[in-house]
C-alpha cells in the first residue's frame, strides 16, 4: 500500500515564544501562529498591552490551544517573565513596534514581553513593522543598529503596502510563511553548513519554438526548493538557479531566475567556482527547437512543418571544468526505465558524488507531487531505497549525505 506519508511536524515539542507587540501587522501574527502550532511547535503567545488593542487573546488562544501571556503583575503569574524566557527554544516578536524595538534596544523591562527578552538565552528574531517614516526615522535605525549589537536578529520590513491611506514603502511586515521559514533557521540545532557556499538549480527549462509556445516539462521546482530551504536552515549560504514556474525560494537564498537550459547552464558555471557542493534538481530540456521561428507560427489549412530538435547542452558535463576541485556534486536522474542502470552511468560520466534516482512512473513520484521515492546511489556503488517521503524529508537526507560527504573532505 503506497499511502500518503504524515504531515511533516518538524518542531514537534520545540518551545517557540511569539512575541506581539501593538502594530497594524499584529492580525498577521495569527497566522503565524497558526503555522508554527501546525509545524508541532508548543506556542507560547505574549503580547503587549498595546497589542491586545489590535486583536484579541482569544484568536491567538485557539490557534495555539495554550493560554496567551499579556500581565506582569498578576496573581499566579508573578515570574512568567523568568519561566517563558526559560523554557524558549527561540523567541520571534512580529510585529515588533517601533516603540519595542527602542525598548528591546535599551534594555528596558515594563512590560511582559521586554522582560523576557532580558531573562532569554535562546536565539531572537525580531521583526519590526511601522509607517515608512518610522522605519526612516535616525532613531529607528540607531535602536535597529544597537539591536543587531545586542545580538538580536533582525529581519528587515519588505517594501510595499501600508496601512489604508498611507500608500506603499518600506516598513510592511514581511509575510507569515517568510517569518515561518526563519523561525526554522533559528530552530536549527547547529548550522552544520555554516561557512558553505551551495548552488541549487530547480525547476524545469522551456525551449522556444516560436514567440508564443515553448517545450518544457512538467516539473514544478519542489524538490529543488526543499534542497535549497534545507540548506539554507542548516547555515549555508544559497544560490538557487531556478526554472520558470511558481517556485517558493527561501528566504534567504539568492535566487537566479532562467529561462532555458543554456541559460541555466551559464547561470550554473558562473555560480560554481567558489561552491562547496552543487545540487543540481532542475530537470532542463534534453531537446530545443532547432530554429526557433521569428514569428508565431500560423495554423494554416495542413498541418505545420514538423520541429527539428537539437540537444541542449549537459549542464553538468559541460561545467566540470569550472567547480571548485573538492566539491560535492549531485545529480538527480529522473527515469521512466531501467532506473538504477541509468542513474549509476550518470556517476561517471557526470562525476557525480551522489545520484538521486527516481522513478517518474512510480506512484507518489516525481513531478508535481509533494512526495518522492528515490533511491541514492553513492560513488562507491552503494544504492540506499528511501520509503515514500514528503520532498522536504528527502532533502534532509541527501543534505545529511552532503554534510558526510563535505565533513570526508
Ligand atoms: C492604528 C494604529 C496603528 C499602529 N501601527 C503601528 C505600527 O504598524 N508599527 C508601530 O511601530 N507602531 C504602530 N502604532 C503605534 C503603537 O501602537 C504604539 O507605539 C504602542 O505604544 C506600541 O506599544 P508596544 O510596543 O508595547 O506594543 C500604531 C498605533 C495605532 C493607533
């Protein structure tokens, strides 16, 4: 029975504080609360007096099943400040006001919230939120200046819009799913890839056959974007070369967009002379039109004159000269037959460390799903099957190879 795996809990029984301090973007917040509690997260909710003007408790009490913290003073909660701040794996704030960001930058301590950052010893993220003005303000940026000092993380406003009437600028709170993703940054246990450069391609390539029509493939850049999320997690700095197509990149990752395979296969070279490894996930057209028509070709009375084809350039042959000597490569190799004969011929030819091999006819598989079978095939000839997994669980093993294969080096 093949059977969808479960869904990924990756923080089960982590302790995450979410810190909400009184700003437009708080609504936001409930979200993320919402995400962290279904990643298996324990969430402790604190917010400011001022928060609890912009939502209520409540909405954060039963997004997270756990109670919210708001008081200092309180009978019965006379040292929450020293308990929430201790049992913390990581504490994110978002929003964090302009007016907590000059409390958490000076040390001050007269609310819940700004205690515990004083009584913390885990990782900080803070994510400040205000009008464009705010953020502008010389004060602002020396509170944000002194926080980094302090050794909080900040992430930055995105540029966009603001609250009603006050048009577009720098100063919106980045999405939930961006906060999310550095929620797990910081959850990581030790940043094994700290240090490392790692190039990721994803996606498919299309191949024009006139200005209005390509050739491509089906495949939709997941694989490829769980690698470079992974990595990126684990501490390593991240270029991920990607395909058209709806791709979520971490947030961290430098992202170089392609659209065909010999614009993919410049993108790799230019990016590989300093990488410590390259994992190479796209799946780039084999074939191109041979001569791409000017013009849309018209439908006519008969049938159109049949397309030439030409071989695209193998990205990864066609680089060996430019990686690093000593860096890891992978290869995927996506089959319909004879899976592992073809997979360990790409070993050689490729100068591959590791093939990742996989069975597009297979249940589960390959393209478009959430979930893969692969089988990795090592230099040394050992084949290790995977059950059927979620794509973000199969790159966390083949970046555990990675790391292995880096840490023999
Ligand atoms: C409607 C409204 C929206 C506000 N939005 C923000 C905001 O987005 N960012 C910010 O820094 N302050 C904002 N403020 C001001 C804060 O609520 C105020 O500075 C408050 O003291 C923050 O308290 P806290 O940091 O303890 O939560 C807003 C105020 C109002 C009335």
């Amino acid at each position: 029975m093949s059977g969808a795996p479960a869904p990924l809990r990756p923080y089960a029984g982590q302790r995450v504080l979410l810190g909400v301090s009184g700003g437009i973007a708080s609504y936001k917040s409930a979200w993320l609360a919402r995400l962290l509690t279904l990643a298996g997260a324990e969430v402790d909710v604190v917010m400011t007096p001022a928060a609890l003007e912009f939502v209520g408790a409540i909405t954060f009490e039963a997004l997270t099943g756990r109670p919210v913290h708001s008081q200092i003073f309180g009978a019965g909660n006379a040292l929450d400040h020293v308990k929430l701040a201790k049992a913390a794996r990581a504490i994110v704030v978002a929003p964090a006001t302009a007016d907590f960001c000059a409390r958490a930058a000076t040390g001050q301590a007269n609310d819940l919230l700004s205690a515990i950052l004083l009584a913390a010893d885990c990782p900080v993220l803070l994510v400040p939120a205000m009008n464009d003005r705010m953020w502008a303000h010389a004060q602002t940026k020396e509170n944000v200046a002194h926080l980094h000092k302090l050794g909080y993380r900040v992430l930055p406003p995105d540029e966009g819009m603001l609250a009603a009437g006050e048009g577009s600028g720098p100063g919106r709170m980045p999405e939930p799913e961006t906060i999310f993703a550095y929620a797990g940054w910081l959850l990581e246990d030790h940043h094994a890839l700290g240090g490392k450069r790692i190039v990721v391609t994803a996606g498919p390539t299309r191949e024009p056959v006139d200005p209005v029509r390509f050739l491509s493939n089906h495949s939709s850049g997941k694989m490829g974007a769980a690698i470079a999320a992974a990595a990126w997690r684990r501490g390593a700095e991240v270029v991920l070369i990607a395909g058209p197509g709806n791709i979520v990149a971490p947030p961290g990752a430098c992202v170089v967009r392609v659209e065909t395979t010999e614009q993919m296969r410049d993108a790799v070279a230019r990016a590989i002379d300093d990488a410590d490894a390259l994992i190479m996930a796209a799946a780039p057209a084999d074939f191109r039109p041979a001569t791409p028509a000017s013009q849309k070709i018209k439908k006519g009375d008969g049938a159109p004159a049949p397309l030439e084809l030409a071989p695209t350039p193998d990205i990864l042959v066609s680089t060996i000269a430019a990686r690093r000597p000593g860096a890891v490569v992978v290869g995927f190799a996506l089959e319909t037959t004879d899976l592992l004969a073809n997979a360990r011929a790409k070993l050689g030819r490729k100068e591959l460390d590791l093939v990742v091999a996989n069975d597009a006819t297979e249940e589960g598989a390959g393209f478009g799903v959430d979930t893969n079978r692969v089988t990795l095939v090592g230099r040394e000839g050992a084949e290790e099957r995977l059950p059927l997994m979620d794509k973000r669980e199969v790159a966390d093993v083949i970046l555990d190879r990675v790391v292995r294969l880096l840490d023999g080096r």
